[in-house]
C-alpha cells in the first residue's frame, strides 16, 4: 500500500486507514467487524481513529484486537472530548483501558473542546511516552480558521478535518497551512457520510477509473483525496468486510494529479 510520511517524524503510514463513528458501537465482539479489523490489517493498513464520543466504539476496538490477536498491530488515534484537567485525564485514562493499550499513537483534542487546557496536558503525556503524536480535530468549516492558527501557534503533529470530492473548502487554506507547518492531515466523512453514494447512483465509473486503477466509486473518493499531497490518510467507517476490501484497494496503483482530480470533481458534480 502506498504510504505518506508524518512530517515532523518521518514515520511512513498507509494512505488508507479507518474510523470506527457508529461502526463499531457495539456490544461484544460481532464476527463481520473482527473480519474488518483482520481484513485491515493484514491487507498492511494501520491508522484506527477512535473517541470516547463514539459510545462504545473504544471498547469495541480494544475487545476486537484482542480477538484476532492484533494488540499492538494498529496505529491508535482516539480523543479528549470533555471540560476540564482532571475530567480530561481521567477520560483518557479510561481510553487506554477501553483500547487495551499501553500507548496511543496519536491523541486528539476533539471538536477543540478545551483545548487550551487539554494541549498542555498532552504535550506533558507525550514527553512521558505514553502517547506519540498529538492534534486536534473539527468537523465545521467555521472552526478551519481556529485550526490553522492552532497549527502555527502550537506545531500540532497532527489535525483531523472534513474533506472529500465534493467538499473542498480545506484546499483553500487548511491544506496548504498544513503542508507549510509540516502537520499530518486525517480526513474524516471522505463519503460524505454515504452522501457521495447516492450522487453516482445511476452513473458508469468514468473512463479515468482505469487510468487511475479503481474499480469503484469508493476507490475513486479516496484517491481524490489521497491525491492532494498534503493529505496523510483518509478514514472512511465501514461494518462490512467487503467494504474494507473495496476501500483499500485505493491505496494501491496511481494517484490522480491536479488535472485528473479536478476531472473527478466534474464527474460527480
């Protein structure tokens, strides 16, 4: 699988990772997503984003790595998501608990709940090794500005925001800041929660799907995405085994360039 540096490490990840929002707030250990997460991982695939916002997905996660013998195997990223020092701590706390995890891999300021108060913290967990990387993360365009200072001012390792074909108010700032302050980019909603989906219903792939090695409509998002060389790793959710399949497939043979991605845009508009 293709793979994209971290900028302020060096460390190479796979272009193509996983969310877990309403995928993964389950009970137990369902066989469908234990299949997800070995079909995942061995395919090479590594970033799992989690929150403890998303019920018990946290849970889940920890209780299917366990399961399929994966302990250890993923990149881990989950988020603070609460007001307050202590309330912050002791929810992460719970999250390596929930996670089975003696480390994470990236902790996130989630939606910038508090984050003044939260950065600090982290900087401090990241100097005792308990986690590696840190970042915050917004879903709203109106918050994009908050993050861009946030880059320069803080040199985050990492930020988490909305971007897909159809969807592409981060290319105007985000992305560039992010490339300008060496700050690793996860792409949330790259379906555009099944939007994208329902817009190329009754359309044939385009003619460029075979110049770009896509077999799908969701190979094609994810590469329009993958494209954009600021971008580190898109995280679509999926409960269905051959929905992983399909969506690492993108993470394989050539990418698009400026005037392909911009073909692509045209195609679903």
């Amino acid at each position: 699988m293709t793979t994209r540096a971290i900028p302020r490490t060096g460390e190479l990840l796979p272009v193509v990772g996983m969310g877990t929002w309403q995928t993964f707030d389950v009970d137990g250990t369902p066989a469908p997503l234990a299949e997800v997460i070995t079909k995942f991982l061995d395919a090479g695939a590594r970033v799992i984003d989690s929150s403890p916002m998303y019920g018990k997905a946290e849970e889940a996660t920890g209780n299917l790595l366990a399961k399929t013998g994966k302990l250890g195997v993923p990149f881990l990223a989950t988020k603070v998501w609460t007001q307050g020092k202590r309330e912050g701590i002791e929810q992460m706390e719970r999250s390596f608990k929930r996670m089975r995890a003696d480390k994470i891999d990236l902790m996130q300021v989630h939606n910038l709940v508090d984050v003044a108060t939260h950065l600090p913290v982290l900087r401090d967990m990241k100097a005792a090794g308990k986690i590696r990387y840190i970042g915050v993360t917004h879903y709203a365009h109106g918050q994009f500005s908050a993050i861009e200072k946030l880059m320069t001012t803080e040199k985050l390792d990492f930020i988490q925001i909305p971007y897909s074909i159809a969807d592409r108010e981060a290319e105007k700032r985000l992305l560039p800041a992010a490339r300008d302050t060496g700050t690793a980019v996860l792409v949330m909603t790259p379906f555009e929660a099944g939007g994208l989906f329902a817009k190329v219903r009754s359309k044939p792939l385009p003619a460029i799907a075979a110049e770009l090695d896509c077999t799908s409509w969701a190979q094609l998002f994810l590469k329009f995405i993958i494209g954009h060389p600021a971008v580190t790793c898109p995280i679509p959710a999926t409960s269905k085994p051959e929905h992983v399949v399909d969506n690492l497939a993108a993470g394989l043979g050539r990418l698009p360039d400026d005037s392909q991605r911009n073909a692509l845009a045209r195609a679903v508009a």
